[in-house]
C-alpha cells in the first residue's frame, strides 16, 4: 500500500505539462486526469476541490509512463484485489445460497472490468463550500477504498451523512449498484461523498470491481424464483457504466432508482 501512495504523490507531482496528455477528452478513455471547479448534481452546485487520476486496469490494463514506479506496482495491487473481489463473490453467493460458480459465471468474472481510481484532496481553504467527491452510489461490485490516514469519507444512512472512519493500511469496502440488483435487493448500494478540510492533505485510492462490461446484470434467477418477481431491469454493465457517465439522473432519480420496475 506504501509503494501505491509514493507512487500516486509522484503522478501528482508531475509538471503539468507531463499530466496534460492525460486530461479527460471523454469519459470513456481509459487514461484520464484531471481536476474539476464546479459540478451540478441533482440540481445542486458544488465546488468540486480535488485532483484525479483514473485508469481502466482489467480485462485491458493501462496505465500512464511515469512515474516508472507506478506500472509495477500497480499490476500487482490490481491483481490482488482481483483476488479479493472474487472472494467476496464467492461469500456472497454463499449467503444468497446460489451455486459457488453460478454469480460467477453471469458475471463473466474471469473478464471483470476493473477501474483504479486515486483522488488528491489538497487544503481547502473554505471547506463549507467545497466537496472532494458530490453524493453518489459505484455503478459496480464491490469498491476497495484505501486513505492516507486522512479521514473525509462519509456515508448516507436514513437520510443522514456519518464519518466512515477506517484506520491507515486498512481496506473499506462498499457495496456498490450490481451487486443490489443481482440480490434483488437483499445487499444495498452505499450511498457515499467525500468531503475536504482546510489543514491536512488526503489522498484516497479507489478500486473499483464490476462485472464483464459484456455481462447482462439482473436479479439472479433463483432468488426471482424465490422472491415471485424481480426488483431491477436487467442491463448490459457497460451500458449502465455509460449511462452513470452520461445521464445519472432523470427526473431526479439515480441510476439506480431507474432499473426499479
């Protein structure tokens, strides 16, 4: 985890000209940096204060040239939390009482799309007015967060924001949207923000699990059984991932709240 932080200090701390090739032309590319001033989300506007740095790291991996340090450790983090995502699929399955290769299988696992995400939350000198990362649910699996020991991360419960507290070199795990539709609902999609401070610095490393981007999520077949009817539409997983991108709300429901039949 060490190396991972020394190497995101490193990117960051590129000259701006080196980080220029990276900036975001859609948001699909596959490399993408940035920082963002301003965003409106659910007809709310925010000062956004943070710089990112986002790659697609499975099935494809890709990644910038410098630092030199940052491609080798990044394949192994990726590959280990590879590792972990398909473990939590197997105790989920185990759970939901479905056959160990049965979510598996649906989700074309061994093709997993997988997307590495650091986030740099400078001091900010009005923190009231500012947010790092607006309200929002992950489209995928499972999301591993990491931190500097810095806290800023906070999730919604009923209504209310509480601090999501984890200790240093320790790894937070969010459920995130298909993994509520798979269950038909049984799991929750954690609703989550960032918010930023005017004395420390933070950095957070994001690793997000989903399923094949060719994939077609919805309830599992046995649970619907089950259950009588299903809860979520199915969808094609890089169509929704798209569509989080593009239109994440309409009439001020989330992408989530959308699938709902």
């Amino acid at each position: 985890m060490n190396a991972t932080f020394t190497a995101m200090r490193e990117f960051f701390s590129l000259p701006a000209v080196e980080k220029k090739q990276y900036e975001a032309k859609s948001a699909s590319d596959p490399i993408k940096c940035g920082n963002f001033n301003v965003a409106n989300t659910s007809n709310q506007i925010f000062t956004l204060w943070r710089d990112y740095l986002k790659l697609y790291v499975h099935p494809d991996f890709h990644c910038p040239h410098k630092p030199q340090l940052l491609r080798e450790v990044l394949l192994e983090y990726s590959q280990r939390t590879r590792k972990m995502a398909r473990k939590l699929v197997e105790a989920v399955s185990d759970a939901l009482e479905l056959e160990q290769d049965y979510v598996d299988q649906v989700l074309k696992l061994d093709s997993s799309f997988q997307m590495f995400a650091a986030n740099f939350y400078p001091p900010c000198p009005e923190p009231d007015q500012a947010i790092g990362i607006p309200p929002h649910t992950d489209p995928g699996l499972f999301t591993f967060l990491i931190h500097n020991g810095v806290a800023g991360l906070q999730i919604e419960h009923n209504g209310h924001w509480f601090n999501a507290d984890s200790p240093q070199n320790s790894i937070l795990v969010n459920a995130a949207d298909q993994l509520q539709i798979l269950s038909n609902g049984r799991y929750k999609s954690v609703k989550h923000r960032a918010v930023v401070n005017s004395e420390k610095e933070r950095i957070s490393i994001v690793v997000a699990n989903g399923p094949a981007g060719e994939a077609v999520v919805g309830p599992a077949a046995p649970l619907v059984q089950k259950d009588g009817h299903p809860l979520y539409r199915s969808m094609k997983y890089v169509e929704y991932v798209e569509s989080q991108l593009t239109k994440s709300r309409v009439d001020g429901k989330s992408l989530l709240e959308q699938q709902m039949i």
